[in-house]
C-alpha cells in the first residue's frame, strides 16, 4: 500500500505566520506557512483550505474547526485535545507526536494519513471515510469508529484497547502486533481481520461461551 506522506518540497521555505488568529478569514485559502508556538482556547474558524502548511508545537484546545481542508500539512508536536474537527478533508498530511485526545472526526475524510507516535484516545471518527491511513505507534484507546468505509488501514503497534466498532468491518485488516484488549466488535465486523494467537483469547467474548480452569 502507498501511503502518499507530505510533499516536503512544497514544505521548504515558508512564511512565518505571527497570529493564525490575525491572519485567518472565513472562507479563506491559508498556503504556504508555518504556525509554530500558537496557543489558544476555544477558538473557531471553519470553511477555510490549508495547503502546503506546518502547524508545530502548537496547541489548539476545545475549539470548533470545522469543514476544514488539510491539504499537505504536518502537524508536529501540537495538542489538538476535545476539539471538534467535525466534516473536515485530510489529504496527504501527517501527525507526529501529536494529541487529538477527545477529538471530533465526525464525517471527516481522510486520504493518505500518517499518525506516529500520536495520543489520539477517546477520539471519534463515526461516518468517517478513512483510505489509505497509517497509525503507527498510536493510542486509539477507547475511540469510536462507526459506519466506517475503510480501505487500505495499517495499525502498526497501535493500541485499541476498548476501542468500539459499529458496523464497521475489519476483514482484511492486520491487527496482529496491536493491543485489542476489550475491543468492542460483532462477530461479523471482526470477521476475515488478521490476528495472532493470543489475541484470539481476547476475541472469546463473542462467542459467549465459559471456559473452565
């Protein structure tokens, strides 16, 4: 699978920006710059395209970013904790080491995303399109995924511990170096997905049967 990460020749030489806040517009189109060491709380601004952007050490906190485009953009070191992302398009972009804990993703679109090394707990991506999306090294735990339409999804190392499943099938899927303990699924949304050995014992649930010591 291949995976399209940021192109890093349109991420060379960008514009400073001193205030996102001063800078941005509603119905905006935001290129060519990087955002570093921006820090705000409840803040709002939707419908605006950011292409060819670095947003690093950065964070935006329980605020309202809606109906938002991503295109070409990392995302380093930012905290993006209980914001709302809610009907956004990511394309081509990149987390690392980042923190959407409690985040939004309802109906969000994602094509060719990286998550490394990212806390990405108690998100939800329920009706989210997810293609070509990688979470390596990743906390998933306790995130919601339902209606899912995936294809092409790699959980590398990822911890999905209580993560939920609804409607959402995971055949094809390769779990096996992932932690899904108490993950939450039907029998015919776990079914054809790759497992281990061990991880089957945490799969036994579904089949409600009791086993004697």
């Amino acid at each position: 699978m291949n995976i399209l990460k940021p192109q890093e020749s349109f991420l060379k030489n960008l514009d400073k920006c001193e205030n996102l806040l001063n800078e941005i517009k509603i119905d905006d189109y935001f290129s060519n710059k990087i955002i570093e060491n921006f820090t705000e709380e409840n803040i709002e601004f939707n419908n605006i395209e950011f292409e060819n952007v670095i947003f690093k050490d950065s964070s935006i906190l329980n605020s309202t970013l809606e109906k938002n485009c991503f295109k070409n953009v990392k995302f380093i070191n930012c905290n993006f904790s209980n914001t709302s992302f809610e009907n956004c398009s990511f394309i081509r972009c990149e987390f690392n080491n980042c923190k959407t804990i409690g985040c939004n993703f309802i109906e969000a679109k994602f094509y060719s995303i990286c998550f490394y090394n990212s806390n990405c707990n108690y998100i939800n991506l329920s009706n989210a399109v997810i293609e070509k999306v990688l979470f390596n090294n990743t906390l998933l735990r306790n995130s919601y995924f339902q209606e899912n339409k995936l294809k092409d999804i790699l959980f590398e190392k990822a911890d999905l511990t209580q993560a939920h499943f609804y409607s959402t099938s995971l055949k094809n899927i390769d779990l096996s170096d992932s932690i899904i303990e108490g993950i939450a699924i039907s029998i015919e949304n776990i079914k054809g997905a790759i497992i281990n050995q061990f991880q089957a014992i945490d799969l036994l649930y579904l089949l409600e049967i009791q086993i004697k010591d």
